[in-house]
C-alpha cells in the first residue's frame, strides 16, 4: 500500500496533474 505520507502523496498528485496540463497545453 502507501508507504508515503499524506503531503508526500500530495506532492505527487500535483506534480503529476501539473504534467498532464504541461503536456495538455
């Protein structure tokens, strides 16, 4: 399972959907 913490997760997520609108665009 996660072995992350919640901010870690987080900062994953954001980075990740920050990508899809980088390449989105």
């Amino acid at each position: 399972m996660w072995t992350k913490t919640a901010d870690q997760i987080l900062e994953s997520i954001a980075r990740y959907c920050t990508r899809i609108n980088d390449s989105g665009h």
